[in-house]
C-alpha cells in the first residue's frame, strides 16, 4: 500500500516542510510547519484514504515520527 510522507526539516533561515521528498512550504518556526504538516497529512487520509505521516528532523541525521494518519 502506498503511503505519504511530510517531513519538517530544519534550514539556515527556518525550517522547510517536504512531501514526499517534494519542497513545499517554508516557515519561520517550527511549530508553525508543524500544525500546517498535521492539517495536511490528515485532510490527505481523510480526503483519500492514504496513511500519511509527518516526521520532524532530529538530531544527528535522525528523523522523529511526530504523527501518524492511517
């Protein structure tokens, strides 16, 4: 089963928000591209039906799994 990813990752000047490896937003904090990240990946698994997660650069090249839809 396909899924979708959205991932906030941290830039120079704020940080940038992915989907499906696609940039598409930027934002000046974090907890704004997060909320947006959330509001998309569940209206996408609403909406469509697919499972959509929503992933958050960590330290060290890690990423966390802050959300999950589906």
């Amino acid at each position: 089963m396909k899924r979708s990813l959205l991932l906030l990752s941290q830039t120079r000047d704020g940080w940038k928000l992915f989907d499906d490896g696609r940039p598409v937003f930027w934002f000046p904090e974090k907890e704004a591209g997060l909320e947006v990240a959330k509001t998309i990946a569940e209206t996408r698994n609403f909406y469509s039906g697919l499972p959509t997660g929503v992933e958050v650069d960590g330290d060290q090249a890690s990423f966390e799994r802050v959300a999950s839809y589906g």
